[in-house]
C-alpha cells in the first residue's frame, strides 16, 4: 500500500496577498517533481470561507478546492497566508474573523501549523501561538508583541520553528519557510535541489540570511546551473546525506562508484562543482546545525551523529564556516523550552574544547603514593 502525500490546506480569505499562497504552492509542487515518485509528494488544498473564487490583494484570482466548513480528513500541515494594509502609521495586519474561528476549531488537530508574514497575526488572533516563539514582518513585530503577550516574538529571524509551530516574516520568506518544510519532511538534499531549480537561496529552519549557506556556495562552479547531472552523482549524493556518521573518504566513495579515485574526483566535481570532501563537509555543517536548532544533544554526540568525529573538529569547522561558535548558534536559534540549559551544556564543553584543564593525575597519583 502506497504511502499517501504529504496534505498542506492553505486557509485563505479575500485580499490575502498573492504570494503568500502561490509561493508555497509552486515550492511544494517543485519539490514533488525532485521527489520523483521515491517519496510521497505534496497535496495542497485551498480552502476558504465561501466556495468561490478569491480575489488576492494584487488582483490575481484564486480558484478554491473547497469549504472550511465542508473540509474533512487530516491536514499535515496547515498555511496560514496574510495581508497587510498600508495604514497612516503604517502596515496594519488584516484579520480574517472566519478565518480565525475555523483555525480555533481546526488548527489543534493539524500536524504543524505554519503562518506567513501577516498570517502571523491571524494564527495569534486564533491562540494558536500562546506560548510559543514566533517572528512576523519587521513592521508589524511590536503590533504582534504588544496585541499577544503571551507570545515571545523575535523580530529578527526570516523564519521560526517553535515545536510544531512554524512562522515567517516578510511576505517572500513564504517561499523560504516552505524550503524549510521540505527539508524538514525529505532532507537537506531534496530542498536543495528545489533551491537549485528555482534559484533561491537554501535557508535551514530557523536561520537568518547570514548564517545560511548560499546556494551559489553549495553548487558552485559549472555543474551548479547543470540540469542533467549524472543520475549515479544525484544518487551518491542522496546516499552521503544517509549516512553521514560513516567513514565518506574518496576511497570509499569512489569504490562505491566502481571508479579509481582519481576518476571519482574528477566526476565528481565536473558533476557538482565541488569536491567530494568539500560536499561531505558542508552537508556534515548543516546537519550539526539542524541538531543544534531541534535537538538538546551535546556537542560530543553531534559530532559523532555527523561524522565530524570530535568536539575540536566540530568546533573548527563551524567557526571557519559560519564565524560563530555551536554554543552562539544554538543560543540564537534554539527551538524548544529546554534552550538555557542546553546552551549552558554546550557552552561548557566548549570553553572545554578552547581551555583544556591541564591533566595532573599523574603528579596526584604520584603524590598521593
């Protein structure tokens, strides 16, 4: 029996931007196309109040694939799009009050719940956000602080995952958090490729633009804008991202590919544009840093569940990479409650790492003797 796709129901409502909903929409169906039957895709439902078309805030007219009230079965995930006005003082967030009624009664049951830039406002006017960390646009940030108290917004960050809660901020990060989403659900190297063939950038959960690594970084050189990569390269690519806890040497890679090392390498980067160790390092970073944002792990056990081996060489390569410590990232982007104690666990080891305490068991022993 065939696993079913992935449902996303977006909740729209008359002069909801756009983009909000179409940007989304096209990355989800992209990201069906690189999936290419080994896994399950996406199934994207619009739904709104009455069953009519909607008219968008630029105009454009969205058809409806049905109800709020007619809806039945599970929702995965649930998109929640926005709209602002230009008021006076500025953006003002629209507030859709069925909308907000139909999330109250839906929204508990969903498998996540993401909301886009205004769409922010909507998901707080509905308490789904009570308790959560969460960010919208820059300009309506204090708005959402001071209207929902009881919801910690960080301004800062292009997106957000707070538990199952997932938030945005300006209206063309929509597509950013649907990246994200993707990632989330198929692994780096899926939303990669998305990234690719829709020239984007490939942001990691919780990321801000300058801790995410560029997609001109990650396939850089001419096989980077290649659509007709070698099918054994695509597949040894997905297999490394499986299994990056193993030993991902050129021997051993190459032996995988039934080919000499020296023919390995220059495949591989006629392919890709990038080294086979370069490749195999830049997915190991990105991995540490999805277990830094999701995972309470230490230091220690990151590096041995990325195949970075040691705290030191963990340490090395994100400061050479990223300018920034694991203990600064994880401090900045943590996504649970659990985040102080994590930070201070790997803060410690850290300054372990950086100050190792001189070893004088010996001398004890000897004294002590």
């Amino acid at each position: 029996m065939s696993t079913p796709r992935h449902r996303v129901v977006i909740a729209v409502f008359p002069g909801v931007d756009a983009l909000d909903v179409t940007g989304p929409v096209e990355v989800f169906a992209m990201a069906g196309q690189v999936l290419g039957g080994r896994r399950p895709g996406y199934d994207v439902r619009i739904l709104a109040h009455r069953a009519e078309p909607v008219d968008t805030f630029s105009g454009v007219r969205l058809g409806v694939d049905g109800t709020f009230a007619d809806h039945t079965g599970t929702i995965d995930t649930l998109l929640i799009p926005g709209r602002m006005d230009i008021g006076p003082e500025g953006p003002v967030p629209r507030i859709d009050h069925e909308v907000v009624a139909w999330l109250r009664e839906t929204a508990p049951q969903a498998g996540r719940v993401a909301a886009v830039c205004a769409g922010t406002h909507v998901a707080a006017a509905a308490g789904l956000l009570d308790g959560y960390r969460a960010t919208t646009h820059w300009a309506t940030a204090q708005l959402l602080a001071a209207e929902h108290p009881e919801v910690t917004v960080d301004p800062d960050p292009i997106f957000i995952r707070s538990g199952r809660i997932w938030t945005g901020a300006g209206i063309t990060s929509s597509m950013d958090l649907a990246l994200a989403l993707v990632a989330d659900d198929h692994g780096d190297e899926a939303a990669l490729e998305v990234a690719r063939i829709m020239v984007m950038y490939l942001q990691r959960p919780g990321g801000q633009s300058q801790f995410s690594v560029q997609l001109s970084h990650q396939q850089a050189g001419r096989g980077a804008a290649r659509a007709d990569v070698r099918t054994d390269v695509r597949a040894l690519r997905l297999w490394i991202g499986d299994h990056l806890a193993e030993d991902l040497s050129v021997p051993v890679l190459a032996a995988r590919m039934n080919m000499s090392e020296r023919h390995f390498s220059r495949v591989f980067h006629r392919e890709t544009g990038s080294t086979p160790g370069a490749f195999v390092e830049r997915l190991r970073l990105e991995a540490a840093r999805r277990l830094l944002e999701r995972t309470d792990r230490p230091p220690a056990g990151i590096a041995a569940a990325t195949g970075l081996r040691s705290v030191e060489t963990f340490y090395r390569v994100f400061r050479d990479r990223l300018g920034t410590s694991p203990a600064e990232y994880r401090r900045r982007f943590r996504t649970d409650t659990q985040e102080k104690n994590t930070v201070q666990n790997t803060t410690t080891q850290e300054n372990a790492v950086q100050n190792p305490v001189p070893n004088t068991a010996q001398n004890t022993t000897g004294t002590a003797s």
